[in-house]
C-alpha cells in the first residue's frame, strides 16, 4: 500500500500461561524450541524463521517493565485459550503426526482444506489452541 | 533437537476484538496489511514474509467451528491487553516514525536495545501491545 514502510515479517507472538516451566518444557519437548531468555515473568523461544514465542505468566507483565534500553515497556497482559499457528512443510506432515503420538499427544482435529493443506489442532498446557499447517491453507501459504 | 520433525516458521497469530471493523481499519491503514477473508466471527490479513494476522470477535470462537475440509476448528478465544511484535528492516525505521506521526499515532515506548535494536510501541484499538522492532533485538533477529 502507498505510504506505509516496509515491514518485513512476523517477529513474535505471546502466550499468557499460569505456570512458566510447564509451557517451556511443552514447547522446548514437542516443537524443540530454543530457549534464549527466562526469567520469572517470562520465557522467549526461538521459532525456525527468525521468530520468536514468547511466553509471559499471566498478570507478571500488568505494569510497565524497565529496561536498560532507555525506556518501559508497556503493560501487557492476556488470557484464554489463543489460537497460534506455525507452517510446517508438506513432506513433514507424517513426521509431525508419528511425533504427537510418540509424545502421546492426542490431535483435537485434523482438518484438509479446500486448497489441498492440512492442519493438526492440539492444545498446549494451558490450553490454548496450536495449529500445525502444511501449505494449502491460505493464499499466501 | 533430534527427533523432532522440521518447522517452517510461525504462520498465524490471533487477536481477539470487540469490534473487527475497528480493528481491521487499524490494521489495514497503519500497517498495510491485506484482507483475504472477513466474515463475522473473523477477519485474516495478510502479513509480510507469508505470515498471517487473524483476528476473532471476542467470544465467537468458544464453540467448534465447522468447515468444509470433514473437521472441526476447535473451540479458542481469548482477550486482554497482548504483545504481538513486527520485524521492521533498520532502514525504515524514520519512516514508521513519521507514518505513525501523520495517523497521529503516539508511540508509548521507545527503546533501544543493547545489541543495537530499536523497538516503538503502539496500541492498536483493544489496547493490544503492538511493537515494531529494527534488527538487533534478539539474538535470531
């Protein structure tokens, strides 16, 4: 669009869980996210990409936090059962399918869509809903 | 980490809303996100890098949603104030400055990181904590 700067992709997204270590140890065991950062408010993992989880205790965060940088960051802070997503390629599907059952995680759905992707919906500790995709779900992927 | 199937990259992340035209318009004029689907109960856009940002009217997704691909979305909803975060490459960072300026959008914060990246935060209209973050912030970016 005219006038607005470039962007150049999905940096992070947040999770808000009631316990830190069990949501590290989910998404470190089933999705072999790198932990770069914890400390008691919060955890940051490293998604294939250049992206990045973050994942927050719920109400740690309901206050400015200072930096070293100069500056607060805002007060956050959420809740629920969210939605996430991360793209897996297509050849992986079976691979991702073998390892949830080996990790006796049990998929909620498995749907194929009209563009020829499927999705595994399963739920982290917290329950908030992680979609797993092939491409073939939406236009751009 | 070994036996863990391969990932591409993070490819949603989810905002709940009280209003999807409010927080389409926003999304779409300050960012410049494409809209490839609204209905209802969501709206997705489009974000660079083949990422996308959905965005669900609070409490509409609380029960399974059914499709066409012979399976359920399962159930998930969420709120409150969360931190989502977009990569900006470091060269357009005046650029955003000014864009946020001229939508007479006041950043919250601004700081600089000590490897060297900038982030500003905004707030988009369900008081989500929107950042923008130049390279330098993290180790992976």
């Amino acid at each position: 669009m005219s006038g607005i700067p470039r962007l150049s992709h999905l940096l992070e997204t947040s999770v808000y869980v009631r316990d830190l270590d069990r949501a590290q140890a989910f998404y470190q065991d089933v999705f072999g996210f790198e932990l770069f950062l914890r400390d008691e408010r919060m955890a940051g993992l490293a998604i294939p990409g250049a992206s990045i989880l973050l994942l927050f205790l719920r109400g740690a965060s309901n206050a400015p936090t200072p930096t070293d940088g100069g500056g607060d960051i805002p007060a956050h802070d959420g809740g629920g059962s969210v939605h996430l997503c991360f793209a897996i390629p297509l050849g992986e599907l079976a691979a991702w399918e073998a390892h949830l059952d080996a990790k006796a995680i049990t998929a909620e759905s498995r749907i194929t869509w009209p563009r020829g992707g499927v999705s595994l919906y399963v739920r982290d500790p917290d329950d908030s809903l992680v979609e797993l995709a092939t491409p073939g779900l939406w236009p751009s992927w």
